[in-house]
C-alpha cells in the first residue's frame, strides 16, 4: 500500500522508497539495554583486537576487500530501493570501500611502524599511532557504503572497535556491513550497526570507553555532536557538507570540463556533499560552457532506479524533493535565468526533473544554502580574481575544482580556495589516498590518507635515554 510519510517516530527506523512512496521497512530502535549490551561488546572486543598483529589486521583486511565485491549486487537492489540511487551507481560505489581496505591494507604496517626523530640526549625518539577504544561513528544516507567504511577502515586497522549509526533512510543497506564484516573473519563485536537514538548518541559520546567520534551530515546537527564531544575532551572528526565551487578559467578545456561538472552534478541525484553545486565562469567562455552544460542536463533521464536507462533517480524523499522545489521556485521568483526548466514531477514518487540555473543573486536562498539536488547553478564573472572572491564567499569550504590549461593561474586560483581539497584540472572527488575532510562550516578534522588513523590514536611519543 502506497503511504506518504511525514516523518517516522523517533524510537523507529523507516525505510520509505522514494520512487513509490512505499514503507517497504521498519525497525525498531534499540532499547537502553540493547545499546548498553553493544557498547559492552565493543569495548570487551576492543581488549583482544587492539593486541592482534598488524599482519593479522591485514589478512582480514584483504579477505574483506574480496568479500564487498561479492556483495556488490545485493548492497546495490538495497540501496536502489531505499534511496532511489540507480541500480548501476549503487552497485558502483562498493568499489571506494574496496579501495579503502586495500589501501589501508597495503599502507597500515607502514604507518603504524614507529616515527623516528632525531632528539639531542636520546639514545632513541620516536612517536607511535595506538589503539585507544571504541569509536562512535554517526553516517548519513547518501553513500552509506563508502561513508561507513570510510570511519571504519583506518579506526579498525588502528586497532579501534567501532559502533557505527546509519540513517534510518538506508538502515537495510546499512545492516549488510556486519555480515560482510562476519564473512570476512572479523571478530564479534569489533564492528557492529547501532540503530540507536540521538539520546542514546549522547549516552555514548559521555561514555569513557568511547574514545572517538566522527559524523557526517548537517551543520545543525554536527555542531551539536561536536559540543557534545567537547565536552568531554573527545577528538571528534566532522564532514558537514558543502557548497563546493567548480571554477572554469580563461584557458581551461571547455569541453571537457563542462560535460565532466554536469555528469558529475547530476551523479546520485546531485545528493553528494562533494558535488560542484556551484560553476564559476569566466566571461570568455561561459556561453560555451552553459551550451555543453545545459546539453547534458536536457538530456537525463529521470526515472526508476532499477531501469538500465535511468541515469537521475529520485530524491530520497519526498520532503528533500520539496525542500529542492522550494529553492529553486524561489530562485526563478527572484529573476534567476531558466537555462533548462525543470523542478518536481507530479504523481508518486520524489522525482525532480534536472534544471539549470544562471543569474543567481545573493537574494536567492538558494545563493547561501546547500542544494542537495540535481539543480545545476552557474555564474558568470569576469576574471579568475571574482571567481575566487565568489568562491569563497560562502560558510562552506569542503572541496573545489579548478579548470585552466595555464597551470600556473589555475594553481594560483587553487590555492586561494578556502578549502579542505582542490582538483586542478580534475574533480576532486572522493580520494582514498590523501586526507579527506573540510574548513570553515564544512567541518573539522580528516579521515583516509597518510593521515586517516590519527583522528581516533593516541600519538605517542617515547624518549629512550
């Protein structure tokens, strides 16, 4: 039976479809003692994987790497109908968890090794990442794969056990990583799905075996946890989010950087915090560019997410579907410029045809606030200079891009972005190699990379004389 939803009980995990309005399932929260049991076994688990080798770490890592792609079929139906993310997408995204045990795999003997210094009066100085507890790890809906491994791969090659929160939108996907975790050897309790309250978050951020945290998702809601873990002097990792800048300059390739930002936009539906939400222009080649643009925007095909065809979805509900309309019914209502018309379809479903925007004035709502949607929004300016004063003149800085054959302008430009990361000539996307995370209101700390482990060690140092 089709059911709109207003919004599921706070005590209760809802699972809505997006394409048919369908509550396709339901689960309870957990009580007070199913939490309390989890957090027991997390940091009972934590006593026996902190002391297991690093080669014993990567063996397990590796079988898992094997076991994700096994499941890659049946994460990807799941996640299809919780979220509407086009079969193909979804079953794609299993590939970055894959790369993150991999390269965690591959790089952990390494950066858990000992960090020599050379110190006057030793005999020895060096500095060690260590196990410190159980991690809390709060995820949203969007790519609930690579967001969960994303917490999860560097804090349990540390040595760390980790009780993970999925969003009640993709809670069934979610529920699929403990049994990869399980098939690939892992032991009882080191990974474990929470479906827990925000109360209960509380609960544990205030508990003294929970050593960590990390959250992705709105800046409302982050800067809530990250007081929480202020107070009690917990290190705490923070993506929130971003209204990333995709900067065409005078000598980029127009061609190839116009049908990369549109595909990339329109990818999951334009709900990526890492999306080019906003394209910054320059005069000489922005009618170019709009052309290419606006062409692959007219040309997505909206639908259901277990067609071959479809390469836009819905919304993954139908109050984000809303909340999108609103925006850009504000937007078109201030004078921005319709380069392709778009906005909600009517009937079953949060479906949004794709539109694109130029002309956008800081008037517009949608000039300040993140649209998590596939609504292309372009600017013109005159130079490389505007683009970077636009650029930056917004509370987020999460990631950008740069476009510009003349690479020591589009260098320039990169490094005047407010920023956590900047692809020059390539989107930045979701690296697994290098430090990913943000500045400003998009956040607070990093994850993956050379540096993905030391959010949740203790970084000890040791003088020997």
């Amino acid at each position: 039976m089709s059911t709109t939803i207003d919004a599921p009980p706070r005590s209760s995990y809802w699972t809505v479809n997006p394409s048919t309005d369908e509550v396709v399932h339901r689960r309870d929260a957990w009580t007070d003692e199913q939490a309390d049991a989890a957090l027991d076994r997390a940091a009972t688990a934590f006593e026996t994987w902190r002391r297991t080798s690093v080669d014993e770490r990567v063996a397990l890592f590796r079988r898992m790497v094997d076991v994700i792609g096994s499941h890659a079929q049946e994460y990807g139906h799941r996640n299809a109908e919780e979220m509407g993310k086009p079969l193909k997408q979804a079953v794609g995204e299993v590939a970055l968890p894959q790369r993150m045990f991999s390269y965690f795999a591959d790089n952990g003997p390494r950066l858990l090794a000992p960090r020599e210094a050379q110190m006057a009066g030793a005999s020895r100085a060096y500095t060690k990442l260590e196990a410190t507890g159980v991690t809390l790890a709060v995820e949203p809906w969007n790519v609930p794969a690579y967001q969960a491994m994303r917490a999860a791969a560097p804090t349990l090659m540390l040595g760390n056990t980790i009780l993970l929160k999925p969003a009640g939108l993709t809670v069934n996907s979610s529920l699929l990583f403990d049994e990869w975790f399980r098939e690939a050897g892992f032991p009882e309790g080191v990974y474990q799905t929470a479906l827990i309250t925000s109360d209960q978050i509380s609960r544990f951020i205030a508990d003294r075996r929970v050593r960590s945290v990390t959250f992705t998702g709105s800046d409302r809601v982050g800067s809530i946890i990250g007081r929480q873990a202020g107070e009690h002097i917990k290190p705490v990792v923070l993506e929130l989010g971003g209204s990333d800048p995709f900067i065409v300059l005078d000598s980029a390739d127009v061609q190839r950087a116009a049908g990369l930002a549109a595909q990339i936009r329109l990818g999951n539906a334009g709900q990526i915090c890492v999306s080019p939400k906003r394209v910054i222009v320059t005069d000489k080649v922005a009618d170019e560019f709009i052309a290419t643009y606006a062409a692959v925007f007219a040309g997505a095909k909206v639908g259901d997410p277990f067609d071959p065809e479809t390469t836009v979805g819905p919304l993954s509900s139908i109050a984000a579907a809303d909340e999108l309309q609103g925006l850009y019914q504000d937007a078109v209502d201030k004078g921005a410029t319709v380069v392709v018309p778009g906005g909600r379809v009517d009937g079953p479903g949060a479906f949004f045809t794709p539109a694109v925007l130029t002309d956008i004035t800081p008037e517009m709502t949608i000039y300040s606030e993140e649209a998590f949607g596939p609504l292309g929004m372009i600017y013109r300016v005159p130079d490389a200079d505007a683009a970077i004063a636009l650029a930056n003149d917004t509370k987020y800085g999460l990631t950008g891009t740069v476009f510009g054959e003349d690479i020591e302008e589009a260098t320039r430009v990169a490094e005047a972005l407010e920023t956590g990361g900047v692809g020059i000539n390539r989107y930045f996307g979701a690296p697994i190699e290098v430090p990913f995370g943000g500045t400003k209101a998009s956040g607070v700390g990093r994850e993956l990379g050379e540096s993905g482990m030391d959010a949740y060690a203790n970084v000890k140092s040791y003088i020997v004389g």
